[in-house]
C-alpha cells in the first residue's frame, strides 16, 4: 500500500482490531462493528478476501489454527508493516482533521437571495 494513499475505512478498521494482538475472522467482524460504532460491518467475504490481500502485502498473517466444534480458527496479527501501516494512517487522518479542529468556528453565512421575480 503506497504511503500516501489513503487507507479505506474497513481496512484501516480491520487492521485496528489487530493492535491488541491476533484474533480470529468472526472476531475481527464484531470488534470492528464495535469499535467504529457500527459503522463498519465486515461480511465474512469481504473479511477473508481483505485479509488475504493484506497478507499479500506483508501487513497481516496468519498466525495459529484451532479447531472448534469441527470447524478450523484461524487467527490473526498485524506485522511489523501493518503496525506502521495504519498507524501511518492514523496520522494522515490525525493531520487531516487538524485543519478543521484548528480553525475558529466559522460564522454561518446565509447565501444571497434574489428578489422575487414578478410576472409582467
């Protein structure tokens, strides 16, 4: 992922769920609806076609496996890059947000009204 680019949400969500250490598929999908407030509801599809991409690019892998109730766990972690990765977001996100936060309110103008127009 190039450094510049903005991250899309449920990535940057996705690898959040990450920071505190690896967690499984349905794991991530609840952490990440709860952690963005709803916001982001990961569909098991999307979830594994995300985390192989990003395995790809060196910023998650997979971890360990369990089995439970006969079906196979596999979890999670950032790498060393995926930290960095979207803590670098962070930041963007951070700068970008302190050029609003920064400024004094800005007064509410009203857009100029035309007089009405009356049919001759």
């Amino acid at each position: 992922m190039a450094a510049s680019a903005a991250m899309r949400e449920p990535t940057y969500f996705l690898l959040v769920t990450l920071l505190d250490g690896p967690l499984h598929g349905h794991g991530i999908i609840k952490r990440a609806e709860e952690i963005s407030g709803g916001r982001v509801r990961l569909a098991a599809g999307t979830l594994y076609a995300a985390l192989d991409r990003l395995a790809r690019e060196g910023l998650v892998e997979a971890v360990h496996e369990e089995t439970v109730n006969g079906r196979v766990r596999r979890y999670y972690a950032l790498t060393v890059s995926g930290g960095a990765a979207v803590r670098a977001e962070a930041d963007r996100m951070a700068q970008a947000a302190s050029l609003v936060v920064s400024r004094p309110a800005a007064r509410t103008v009203r857009p100029a009204t035309r007089p009405a127009v009356r049919p001759a």
